[in-house]
C-alpha cells in the first residue's frame, strides 16, 4: 500500500516537471494543408417509411410489403448498378398526445431506405419512377463522394499536408538561420466531410433535367495536419 502511494505520489510530482521541460524547449509550430477538387461519383436517394396500425404485426406487414415491391420494381425496371440498402428498423407504441393527455392508438413502423449508386447512373430517372410506383415514401437524392474514393486519397492528402508542413518549417529556419530542425510533435485535424452538393424531393421529376449531372459542383476533400519542430 505504501509503495502505491509513493509512486501515486511521485507520479503528481513528475507531471509538472515534464511539462515546465516541454515548455523549455524550442519549437516551431506550422500548419500543412492539402485539398482536393473531386466530382461526385455516388448518387444516394434516401427513403423513409412509415405505417400505423391497430396492430404489430399489421403495421410491420404492410412496411415490408412496400419494402418489397420497391425492390421488385428495382429488378423488374432493370436498373444497373445499385444497392437497395435497409437500415433503423423501429416499432413503436403510436402514442397521441392530446390536451395534456396521452392515448395509445396502435403502433407505427419505420423503415429507412437507401438506393446507392454512381452518380452518372443514366437510369437514376428508373429509380425515381420505381420509388414512386412502389408507395406513400419521402425521399431525397443526394450526390456525393463515395467512401472508397475518400479512401484511395487518404495516404495522398496526408503526404502532401506533411510536405506542406515540412516546406514551411524550412522556410521558417532558413529565413531566420535556424538548423538542425527535426519533428517533436504530429497532430492530424479530423477529416472534413463534405456536404452532398444537391437534394431533391418525391416532388420534382427528373425527365426535364437530363443536364444535372454534367452541372453538380466539385466537392473538396482537405486534410489539415500541426506539426512542431525543435531545434
């Protein structure tokens, strides 16, 4: 018991000390920077369904029904290239709420939908006139950059920032003759995930729009990294 206490202790004592040494010693503080222009190359539409019923397995029936006959118009339409993906399956108490009092009036389902594909699909137009014929669903579209392209430039964007970083930190020492830098300390600033850059809802048709993918606007991907250097 004696022996952790005088390592707890030791331990308090050591904190400071190790952070008076670190504030000693000299450093360079430089910021690197790299981004990407990227067309996006993956088109979403995200679907929400709902249905009330007096009863569960009512309620969870007629959800799957209209899950169903989507992707059976999906096939039957023939669309290339697509995933028809479901994810937050919920069933809950439909509970109205009504003068400051609660009334439990069967139950509701929720499905949530996604269709993903590229965003120069040509049946992207199928897929809406499929979601439309398949039921009562809400939906949008949204373009964006799909993961595996964010990935293939991960290891890009970090070397570049890190060169950015390096070319600065020289510039620095040389400009002001200071030698013999080397790296102390790397943080890497989280990764910026762009907004999809256009949404559409179960409204608005497509067949007047056959030029809106040539006009989506570029997304960018940055990576942004701090590097300290002693000397």
């Amino acid at each position: 018991m004696k022996n952790i206490l005088a390592m707890t202790l030791a331990l308090f004592l050591a904190i400071p000390l190790f952070a008076q040494q670190i504030q000693q010693v000299p450093l360079i503080e430089v910021e690197g920077y790299s981004e990407r222009k990227i067309t996006p190359d993956e088109a979403v539409f995200s679907i929400s369904l709902e249905e009330k019923k007096l009863k569960v397995n009512e309620a969870v029936s007629t959800l799957n029904k209209k899950t169903q006959a989507l992707a059976d118009l999906l096939k039957k339409e023939k669309i290339r290239d697509y995933k028809l993906v479901a994810d937050n399956y919920a069933v809950d108490v439909n509970r109205i709420y009504h003068s400051g009092s609660a009334k439990d009036s069967g139950y509701v389902a929720r499905q949530n939908l996604r269709i993903i594909t590229t965003a120069t699909n040509e049946d992207l137009q199928k897929i809406v006139d499929a979601i439309q014929r398949a039921g009562d669903m809400s939906y949008s579209l949204n373009f964006g950059i799909s993961e595996s392209t964010r990935k293939s430039l991960e290891n890009t964007l970090l070397t570049e920032a890190l060169k950015d970083a390096e070319a600065k930190a020289l510039l620095i020492g040389n400009t002001l003759s200071i030698r013999n830098l080397r790296v102390f300390h790397v943080t890497m600033e989280q990764n910026f995930r762009p907004q999809p850059v256009y949404m559409m809802n179960a409204k608005m048709d497509m067949s007047e729009s056959a030029d809106m993918l040539i006009q989506t606007e570029d997304q960018t991907l940055t990576k942004r990294v701090y590097v300290k250097y002693t000397y």
